[in-house]
C-alpha cells in the first residue's frame, strides 16, 4: 500500500513544494511519480525514486528509498498545480490515491 | 516520439462486455509492456493489466476473471475486454506503454488520451 499524505496542499507560484509518500513495506527505489492535470492523461515525472523522465525540467526532483519518498518542485509554475500521483510494482503496478497540489 | 491512440465503446448496458483498443505510433512493441489503467470519476488510478509483444500477459488480480488482453503485431495495437460491466466499471480507461526505463518498475511513460467509459442501464 502506498499513503501519500496529505490529500491536499496549498502553495504559492514560486515557493517550493514537497509531496510525500509512503510505503508499508520497502520498496527499494523503485518508485516513480506522476503528475495529472484536470482532463489530462497522468504524465511520467519520476522514476526509480530519483530520475527525472525524458523532457521532465529540472524543477522537479525526487528522493528516497525503502519506504519514504518526496517529490520536490523547487519553484512553482501555475501549470504545476495539478494532482500527482506515486506509484510502485511489486506483483503488479500500484498507485497511492493522489495529493491534489492548490495554489494558496 | 511515441503516440498511443485509442478508441472504443462508451455506453455500455450493466451485464456488456467493453472493448477498447489502443495503437502506439512511432515505437516497435518489442521490449515494452503494454498496458490498460482505469481511473473513476474523481477517484485515483486502479492498473487493470499488461500484455508484451509475446503476447503474455499479467492482469490485476481483482479484475482477472472478466478481463482479456491481446496484440495485434502487424498493426502495432493492443485489446481490452472486459465481460459482464456494472457501474463499478463506469471510469476512464488509458492505454499506456510499461517502459524500459526501469526494467523492475516499468514506469508508464506514454499515455492514451483516455476514453469514458460509461455503464448505465
């Protein structure tokens, strides 16, 4: 089971934001993060914990390992507010239930 | 650049099998997994299952006695059937591709535009 805490946080544009999430069990590092804009498909931000996908700016970083994980937006642009998701793989794929990412 | 297109039934009646299929331009389907994940209105993502060019598949447990996955090589798509829908099934459904990137994690690194799919009688 993934716990991404809380559901929802409130920034503002250009302050640094950072999400979390939780495993209950290890996962090493293989954790990747999704962000999901209203309407849109999920896009790929993250992965094993702390690779920034193909095209991803560099705004965006991820840390962790074992069982706790951050996903750090250094400065926040207004298309960053959106909903992000993690996600890992044991037998198969599992999403945490999502942190929505307001602005203040 | 990968491109998955998808198309597929919208309105189904409760007891209707769905069908979806998704096509992936630009990018051979050797090496990937090929993948089908649901999102209810409002609510988080639930992966339904995953097919390789070899045509094995992988399908999530709790959804495994009604859903089907196959590939068609030559077109460069893949299928979704799901049997006997209830408005528990009501979601978006996206195709995605299961990458390489991580060959533990294969993060999904290119998505469908998603498709609604609707079960009402």
């Amino acid at each position: 089971v993934l716990t991404q805490s809380p559901a929802t946080v409130s920034f503002s544009p250009g302050e640094r934001a950072t999400l979390s999430c939780r495993a209950s069990q290890s996962v090493s590092t293989y954790l990747a993060w999704y962000q999901q804009r209203p309407a849109q498909a999920p896009r790929l931000l993250i992965y094993d914990a702390s690779k920034r996908a193909p095209g991803i700016p560099a705004r965006f970083s991820g840390s962790g390992s074992g069982t706790d994980f951050t996903l750090t937006i250094s400065s926040l642009e207004p298309d960053d507010f959106a909903v992000y998701f993690c996600q890992y793989r044991r037998a198969w794929p599992i999403f945490g239930q999502g942190t929505r990412l307001d602005i203040k | 650049q990968v491109q998955l297109q998808q198309w597929g039934s919208g309105l189904l009646k409760p007891s209707e099998t769905l069908s979806l299929i998704c096509a992936a331009y630009g990018e051979s389907f050797v090496g990937h997994y090929w993948t089908w994940i649901r999102q209810p209105p409002g609510k988080g993502l639930e992966w339904i299952g995953e097919i390789n060019h070899n045509g094995v598949t992988n399908y999530n447990p709790s959804l495994k006695s009604r859903v089907a996955m196959s590939i068609d090589m030559p077109k460069n798509q893949f299928s979704l059937n799901l049997t006997s829908v209830t408005a528990a099934d009501t979601a978006v459904y996206y195709c995605a591709r299961g990458s390489r990137l991580s060959h533990v994690l294969l993060p999904f690194d290119f998505w469908g535009q998603g498709t609604l799919v609707a079960v009402s009688s």
